[in-house]
C-alpha cells in the first residue's frame, strides 16, 4: 500500500501542502489505522513503498545511497507521525537545502520545569 498527494495549492485542492506527514497522518485517520504497527505501516506508505513503486535507484540509507533524505526530529514513525515532527534538515545530494531549529515547549507552570520534550 501507498499514499500519494499530487496536490500543493491548486484550483482543486487549496489545502495542498506537499507534506506527506500530513499524508500519512490523513490516511492512518480515515483507515483507522491507530494500532503501533498500523502507523508504521502508513509511515511506510509515504516513504518506501512509493519508492518502491517508482523503481527508485539510490533511494534509502546505505553506502551509495543518494544522500536525498528529510531528517525528522522524532524517534521512530510513530512520533513522526503523531507528533508532526518538525523537519530539522532537507538534504538533497548530501546538500542541506533548508534546516530549522530543535522544536522546544517553554512551560510557565510554578513548580514545573521550564522546558519539555514531547519525545520523552
């Protein structure tokens, strides 16, 4: 299975966002598929499978790969998903494209730490 969007902000779709997190994440809501390897599943749906079908040369991560990847700041699929983790780098070529900034909580709680991690 595989999750597709051909829609970025068009005159059929305005909501298009090329996000294919947010793929994942509409696609895991209208299958139901909540379960731990169900989300895996859809993460998979937007990510290798796809590549999978493209016949892809030089896609993954391994020795010769292409060095194209989107480095998430999540631990595994499922926070990627649910979290919609923030894209910390987009390298193309082994070249950084766009990078941002460590996604951080500031708490203003009496008693409480300052910060959080929601990966913890």
């Amino acid at each position: 299975m595989a999750f597709g969007q051909d829609c970025t902000l068009d005159p059929w779709y305005p909501l298009g966002s090329g996000d294919m997190l947010e793929v994942a994440s509409m696609g895991l809501h209208v299958a139901q598929m909540t379960g731990q390897d169900a989300m895996r599943a859809c993460f998979t749906a937007v990510t290798d499978t796809p590549a999978q079908i493209l016949g892809l040369e030089g896609y993954g991560l391994h020795v010769g790969a292409k060095a194209d990847f989107v480095w998430l700041q999540a631990r595994d699929a499922v926070e990627a998903i649910r979290l919609r983790a923030a894209r910390r780098l987009v390298v193309r070529g082994g070249v950084v494209l766009a990078e941002a900034p460590r996604r951080e909580t500031r708490l203003y709680l009496e008693g409480r730490p300052h910060s959080t991690d929601l990966l913890r």
